[in-house]
C-alpha cells in the first residue's frame, strides 16, 4: 500500500500541480479559459463513448408547455416570463444518470430532469435533476466522479470499491449520497418527482438590476417512491418501467404537470449568507429565501419518433436567453462548456439544426456555415462587420447586468462552512424513524460489497454527519464503532492516511 506513486501528467506529458480546483478569478469566482488542464480534461472525458452519451444515456422525452402563474418581471427581463399567462412550448428529457442506454429504469441513481423552454429569443435550457444538490462542487472533479460510477475498466462491472472509495475521500459528496441512499434515490416514476435547477443562476431585468436564483419544479401527482425491494423487482420485469409510464400516462391523456418555483436571493444577502450559495451540494433553506411560485410545466404529446426527438434531443446550460444568466458556481462554469462539446462531438457541429433542437420562434442569423450536416447557411457574408446586409449585434439593450470579478488567479480549494451538517441535518430533522432504517439498510446493502477500509472511511463521513447515523452504519457492516469515533476525530487528511 505504501508503493511510490506516479506523478500525474497532462496528456502530453506536464507535470499537474492540482487535480481538484479549477483556476478562478478569485476564490469565489468565475473559471478562466486559461485554465488548460480543466479545457483538456472535460473535452476527453466528452469523447469517450461512442455514440451514447457519457451520462443520462437512458432516458424518455416529452413535448408541453410551460405557462406563466405568477409575475416575477420585476427580476428578469427573459420575454417568456413577461406577463401571467403567457404561454411557451416546452420539450422535457428525463433520464437516469450512470447507466448506459441498456440500464434500467429503476437503479438507484439521481435522475436527470432537463427542460427545453422554445422562447421569442431563442432557446432557453434549464438542465437540471431530480435532487436540489449534487456530489462535487468543481468541474474538474466530475470525469473522475462518473468514472468513479461506471464500470471497472478491467471486470467491465460495477464496482462498490470504486464507488466509495471516490465518495468517501470526497466529503462534499455526504449530503447528495444520503439522499441517493434514502427513499429518495429511485423515483417510483418520471412523474412522480420534482426537479431542480440545482445550482444559483442569475435574472436581470432591463435596468441592469440582478438578483440570484434557484429553480424548483415541484410534481402535481405527489411524489412517489420504489423501496429497494421493490425497485430490484421492477429491474428484472420491467427495465424500462418509468419510460413506459411516461408514454402510457400521456397516451391516455393523463398529462402530467409541476408547479414552477424560484427562490429569489439578492446580491446583499448573498454576500454574508451563512452558505455560499454556489456551492451546489447545499441547499438555501427556505425558510430564509421563501419559494415563488413561477409557472406550471404541463407534459401532453409523446415523441412520434424516438431517436429523432428524445435521443437527439440536446440540453446546453449555456443556452440562455436575455434576462437569465450563469452564475460564478464552479460546476456550473465546467457544464457551461462540457455540454455543447459533448453534442459537438456527439451529433456534429450543426447539431441545433436538427428539428427538436432548432429554435422555433427566433430565426438563427449568425455567420456560422459549412462542416457535418450543414441544412443551410445562406448566400450572404460570412464575416462580421460587412456592408452587406448581414445581421448585426443587437448591442446594450440585451446586454447581461454585470458582477464585480477581482482576486488572484488560481487553483484556489474550496473553503467551505460545513460539508456535514446539512446532510446530518437531513437526517435528524427531515428523516422520521422509518426513512432512517431505509436509508442505513440501502447503504448497508451496497457498503458491504467494498474493502473493509473503504466501509471503515464512509462510516466516519456518516458519522461525522450524525452520530447515530455513521453509528448504525458501522453496526449494520460489523465494524468496531469505537474506531469509527477515533477515526471520527482526524482531520480528512489524517483519515485518508489510514484508512488508504
């Protein structure tokens, strides 16, 4: 255990300082494009299956639309959110995260929950999941976390010594994995779970005013979840349980529908607030910022064609329209560029050509042209100014409100408050006596399977978490409970020495 390591190389040989934080323009700010080692890690991690998507790889699709209920102009100038009733047509992919396209519907897994909302200017994403939280807070992290959830490179099956081994020496992962592991972790059904923006995004309105937001998308049919037994049934009767649910529902005309609801933060209190609310594996009680009703997302025609809607269908976080922005979020920055290269690389450059991507109500004009499946370009110029007639920048008045950005450039760690207590509040305060026996006995289940230093370091995360929790844990895989304590007392670094 003790051998000497290898020192971890770019692709062509560097030396790499930091594996784990992106360079920010400060230690809260946004990622530079400098940062080469970030740039080369997500482009590869893009390009490693062929044709499937990396994540969200199984998934089921639906056309809707989205209505305004409540108005919250004052906050954003974004078109579609204008006035109460106005109505835009809307597509929805769900999906399972860590399967490929053969897995099944029902595996322990969050799921993605990404919405497409065809506006008057342009295409706006909202690419999210089924959980306010997520495992990692940095982008450079997240190829290793999903090789950490896919299959052994040399068994070609899933690995429990894999899957915690990442996780338990990555303590900001302990709130989304105790959700992953509660009743939670397998939706009983595409429509019976909510979805989440996840992480902060920014409204601004024409004033240049901005406030910080964080997207809820509460089920109107209840929510409704799979115990483990149950789920585990399903895998062998019906893989494709929750797409065939979805399109049975629909068929039938059983629309399914959620209530749209935002958490508005001003800038202020976002300053000194006791979370740094772009850390996405926290949340923002709601008790401090109250939920805003926005809107109703209501479901009610299926694809006609599967691969040509829902498997072609391609969600980009950097899909923004005027009134809505990105946020200084670590993970948020990486997707901005991770998802469009994906689909550059995985249905080719001119992949918004294709129909369920195209925007509907706002004409592309720009000088992109030519290359893989080109379907028009134009006769005009091709270069920007021209003389020609060529569309022109529309100028200030869609211009994004801007943020102040100072500090050193640098691969600057993540500080933060507390990567525990939100999980054990989970457990203490959220969780009755019921959920609680569930959300050890799942963990216990699939713990077990792992070397016993990995259950050894995953017990203290838990218990760090909660006594009680981390405790019952260790007792359900027979571990001495009185080392998990001394453990339990070692800074992370002392931890990982000796349990490694």
């Amino acid at each position: 255990m003790n051998q000497k390591k290898e020192t971890l190389t770019t692709a062509f040989g560097a030396p790499v300082a930091d594996d784990q934080n992106s360079i920010t323009a400060g230690a809260d700010g946004p990622a530079l494009l400098q940062d080469v080692k970030l740039l080369e890690k997500l482009a590869h991690f893009n390009r490693e299956r062929i044709p499937e998507r990396v994540v969200h790889a199984k998934g089921a699709g639906a056309h809707g639309y989205f209505i305004v209920t409540n108005d919250l102009s004052r906050y954003t100038r974004a078109a579609f959110l204008s006035e109460v009733g106005k109505r835009t047509d809307t597509f929805v992919r769900f999906s399972t995260v860590g399967g490929g396209r053969d897995s099944a519907d029902t595996e322990r897994d969050p799921r993605g929950f990404a919405v497409k909302f065809y506006t008057e200017e342009g295409n706006y994403d909202l690419v999210g999941n089924n959980t306010p939280v997520f495992f990692i807070r940095d982008a450079m992290k997240f190829p290793d976390f999903i090789h950490s959830q896919k299959k052994n490179p040399a068994t070609n099956c899933k690995d429990p010594d894999m899957f915690w081994d990442f996780l338990s020496l990555t303590p900001e992962s302990v709130h989304q994995v105790t959700i992953l592991f509660s009743d939670r972790g397998v939706p009983f059904s595409y429509r019976h779970m909510n979805g989440y923006g996840s992480h902060t995004f920014k409204w601004y309105n024409e004033a240049g005013e901005f406030v910080w937001v964080k997207y809820h998308i509460k089920t109107d049919q209840g929510n409704r979840t799979l115990s483990e037994t149950e789920a585990v049934k399903l895998r062998g009767e019906d893989p494709d349980h929750a797409t065939r649910d979805l399109y049975r529902a629909i068929e039938k005309g059983e629309f399914p529908s959620w209530t749209v609801y935002v958490q508005v933060i001003p800038p202020g209190a976002a300053m000194d607030y006791k979370w740094n609310i772009f850390d996405v594996t926290k949340v923002v009680p709601h008790s401090d910022f109250p939920l805003q009703e926005l809107g109703k997302l209501v479901l009610n025609r299926n694809p006609e064609n599967y691969f040509a809607e829902v498997e072609q269908a391609a969600f980009n976080p950097g899909s923004l329209v005027p009134g809505i922005a990105a946020s200084p979020d670590k993970l948020l920055q990486g997707r901005l560029f991770g998802y469009h290269d994906a689909h550059l690389h995985r249905l080719g450059p001119n992949y918004h050509q294709i129909p369920i991507n195209q925007s509907r109500n706002s004409p592309e004009t720009n000088y992109q042209r030519d290359s893989y499946m080109q379907q028009g370009g134009g006769s005009g110029p091709n270069y920007w100014p021209n003389t020609m007639g060529g569309p022109a920048p529309a100028g200030p008045g869609v211009e994004e409100a801007g943020f102040d950005v100072s500090g050193h450039a640098a691969r600057h760690p993540f500080v933060p408050a507390d990567d525990y207590k939100q999980a054990g509040d989970l457990f203490r305060k959220v969780m009755d006596e019921p959920r609680r026996e569930a959300l050890v006995s799942n963990i216990v289940g699939h713990l077990k399977g792992a070397l016993g230093r990995l259950q050894l370091r995953s017990s203290v995360m838990f218990f760090k978490a909660d006594e009680e929790y981390g405790r019952r844990v260790a007792e359900g895989l027979g571990l001495n409970v009185a080392r998990i304590e001394e453990l339990a007392a070692m800074s992370h670094e002392e931890l990982v020495k000796a349990t490694s």
